[in-house]
C-alpha cells in the first residue's frame, strides 16, 4: 500500500487550484482498493462537497483502512505576527 505517495501525489496535482482542492475518489478508490468501501466512498464524496460548498480548502486522505476523509477549511483569520 502507498497511502502516503497517493496523498502527496494528489497534494502535487491538485496545487495551485483558485478554489476548493477536490479530490478524484474514484482514482483514490481504484488505487487503494482493499482499503476503501461504500462508507469511504460516500465520505470521500461529502468531503468533496463540504470544501467545494465552503469554496476553499483542501480535501484530506486520513492514512486508515478503511480510508478516512475530511475537509481542512482555511482559515478565516490571521495570526499575529
């Protein structure tokens, strides 16, 4: 298994992006196969949905089995310097 070369790897494909940094659960199912089922699916996909509908952040790949996401949403103010 290779949990953590898919997540960098996506880190490195989906850089740059202006608004949410989304992740292909279908590609991430294919690759990680015995580590992904229905419930990770379906995770994956609110994932998706919950950045897109904050309009930024990027989409986290929790090395488990079964695979885990989450949504990191930025943050919404500045720490002082």
């Amino acid at each position: 298994m290779r949990p953590l070369a898919l997540a960098l790897a996506l880190a490195h494909a989906l850089a740059g992006c202006g608004g949410a940094q989304l992740v292909d659960c279908d590609a991430v199912a294919a690759e990680q196969d015995a580590c992904m089922d229905d419930a990770s699916l379906a995770a994956c996909r609110a994932a998706n949905d919950e950045c897109e509908a904050a309009g930024a952040g990027e989409v986290l790949v929790l090395e488990s089995c079964p695979l885990q996401f989450s949504c990191s949403l930025p943050r919404t103010t500045d720490l002082p310097q």
